[in-house]
C-alpha cells in the first residue's frame, strides 16, 4: 500500500513536522438501524443522543459491573455509528453488544470494508488543505467528502484520521511526500494524550474513572440508565476510585504490555500498577501507559519489575478533577 517505516522509529521530541501512520491495529464497530441511538445510549458511557450535534465523541462499553470493555471514539458515516478502538479490544465488546442488541430493531457487526490512516504533527492542517477540500477541526471534528471521512483529533500533536476503502487510501498516500510509520507510532501518540488503550488481558479490569474518561469528557453524568451506570456513579461521586491511567518514560530498558510496575517503599519495592502499552523508539527510549494508584507522584520511585531503569511521570495534557461538571 505504501513504503513505511518501521526501523526508524523516533521519540516524542524527534517527531516530524507532518508524518502518516498506517492503522492496522484500529478497528470499528458499526452499528446501524432504526434504533440505533436508543440502543447504543443503554450501553455506553457517553450521551449518544448528542452525537448529532457533536459529530465526535469519546466513550466507553462497560459490563454490569461497570468494568471497561472497550474505550473508543463514536462518529456517524453513510448513517452509520462507527465505534473506533483499537482491534485488541473489539471482540468481547462486540459480543455483548450483540447479546443485547437482538431486542433492538438495530445491527451490530465488525467494519471489514474500511482502512484507516493518520496524518499527524504541527504541520498536518498545511498538508491535509493540500489533499482535500474541507478539513475538520475542533469545531467541526467530522467531515466527508463523497465516500472519505476525515476526524480531527485535537491534541498538543493534531491528529487527522481518513477512513475509506483500502485502495482509496493507497491513491492518497501514493501522493505522500513525508514519512509514513506502522502502527507503532500511533502508540506513542494515544499514551502521550492520556487515551486509554485496553489490550485483550486488560478487558473488563478497569472501571471507566481508572482510565482517566472522565477527564477526557468520556462519560456522561446527566444522560440516563446505561450498563455498569452505577458502579461509575458511585466512584465519581463517593470519590471510591483510587487508581488512574499515567504516562512514564525511560531510557535503555525493555517494557511490554502486562508487566508490573514497582515504586520503592523503603528498601523494598512493592507492586504499584501495570502496563497497559509501550512504545520504543529507535533511540531506546521508552513510553509506557499505566494504571497506578492515583497518589503517585513525581517523588514516587518507579521501574519495571526485575529491572532497575528507573520511570519517570510524564505530565497528561489535561486535569484530573473528581468534580462533576
């Protein structure tokens, strides 16, 4: 489809001014029918009813007992609601939407049809005017032209998502002048914004307010009833929730996803939380996604266990507030 670059992997502080990543890793869920918001507004966290008005949303899928299947970004295409995640986290969702689902006049399925790439960094709105005629924004995050759907994902890095069929998208990137990486990449970007990324071990582990959604506007405490609704009400407002989602980094060491992280006590090292994602770069140095007592803080001394890098918290680019709004 396109020349990518996946030896060459740079940090955080070396990305390009404008560059493309090829999404294997992300999937959707569709959803469609006459009763589509009603059903999907019963099993999420986020108010679907204002999609219409939004045009882009953050949210998640919970069990009853409010334990995340799935956190995703919720857009409409061809009437359509697309539920994008990563693929790691589709197969449990999807089964139990569809356990529902058959008392609803709604469909459920895995999107086979489509492809998905970014194009990122500070220079990405200049090349994205270059390919199409309307670019979103963060007013406007939702745009199509004819059958290409374009998401704005606003971060410190813009973000630009384009959704089409897969020989669409190699006519696009055919006309790249700029890098283009694998997946990987796109890693670095949802554990440097604070995006939660479930992995298949980590399915149904976290309630939502362990994942920072509440922080990202992925939860809704004014809709009504949804699935797991109250477990998520009980840590917001009784303020139960002691864990949440950091970014770490280190230098010259080896993570992967379902290892623990330690902080020291004393002279011992205890368990403090687990690897949600990592990204490497070229250069070794390492980003990590963690769930962590949310206590933690830059004094903490942290590693990986049976390693002795030492982590460092990267700042999130938003608060972490127990307020409701």
């Amino acid at each position: 489809m396109m020349n990518i670059m996946n030896h060459n992997l740079p940090s955080y502080n070396e990305l390009p001014e404008v560059f493309a990543i090829n999404l294997d890793s992300v999937g959707v869920i569709t959803l469609s029918g006459e009763e589509q918001i009603k059903y999907l507004q019963g099993q999420v966290t986020c108010d679907v009813d204002s999609l219409a008005q939004e045009k882009l949303l953050i949210g998640a899928h919970c069990n009853a007992k409010g334990k995340v299947f799935s956190a995703f970004r919720l857009l409409e295409r061809q009437g359509k609601f697309l539920l994008l995640q990563p693929i790691s986290s589709i197969e449990q969702s999807l089964a139990e939407l569809k356990k529902f689902g058959v008392f609803a006049k709604v469909e459920i399925t895995r999107d086979t049809e489509y492809a998905y790439l970014a194009i990122a960094g500070q220079q990405a709105s200049v090349k994205m005017a270059e390919l199409f005629q309307q670019v979103p924004d963060k007013i406007t995050p939702v745009v199509h032209e004819k059958n290409t759907t374009l998401v704005y994902i606003a971060g410190d890095i813009s973000r630009y998502l384009i959704i089409d069929k897969i020989d669409k998208l190699a006519e696009i990137s055919a006309t790249f002048d700029f890098p283009t990486y694998d997946d990987a990449l796109w890693n670095l970007l949802e554990i440097s914004a604070g995006f939660p990324m479930l992995s298949q071990q980590y399915v149904a582990e976290y309630v939502p307010q362990m994942l920072n959604l509440q922080a990202i506007n992925g939860i809704s405490f004014t809709k009504g009833c949804y699935l797991g609704q109250e477990t998520v009400a009980r840590m917001q407002y009784l303020g139960k929730n002691k864990r949440a989602l950091f970014t770490l980094t280190g230098k010259d060491m080896v993570a992967n996803v379902g290892d623990i992280i330690e902080k020291k006590l004393g002279e011992n090292w205890r368990k403090a939380g687990d690897v949600l994602a990592v990204y490497q770069a070229s250069n070794l140095q390492t980003y990590i996604q963690g769930v962590l007592a949310n206590d933690v803080d830059n004094s903490t001394e942290l590693r990986i266990k049976t390693q002795n890098s030492t982590l460092t918290i990267i700042p999130l680019p938003y608060k972490l507030s127990t307020d409701i709004e």
